[in-house]
C-alpha cells in the first residue's frame, strides 16, 4: 500500500506531465490531443486511487457490473 507521501508524489508527478502534454497540444491547435491527454490523466489517476483504496475499486467495479 502507497503511504500518503507516495501518493501526493505521484499525484504531482501524474499532474505535472499530463497539463503539460494537454497545454502543448491546445497551444498546438490539437483538439483531440488535448482530449485524450485529458482522458489519460483521468484514467491515470483512477488507476492509482484504485491502487491506494482497492476497496473502493472493487465496489466502483461491482457498481458499474450491476448497471
């Protein structure tokens, strides 16, 4: 399991690469770019809030086989 430490580091890591990458893009008039690299943090950081609460990925994922 990540400590809080870890995950703020990893947070800022993962935040700091993908507004950068999502930035150039819009700079670069690169719409769907910029819409993936905003897909990616999401998924990113969805992986790694699953990653520190497993619990909670497991009840997200039993959620959405319900529906």
């Amino acid at each position: 399991m990540m400590t809080s430490q870890q995950l703020a580091e990893e947070l800022k890591r993962i935040a700091t690469t993908q507004v950068s990458d999502i930035t150039r893009a819009v700079k670069e008039g690169q719409k769907s770019i910029a819409l993936n690299e905003v897909r990616d943090m999401a998924r990113r950081i969805g992986l790694l809030a699953d990653a520190f609460d497993p619990k909670s990925a497991a009840d997200t994922s039993s959620d959405v086989e319900a529906a």
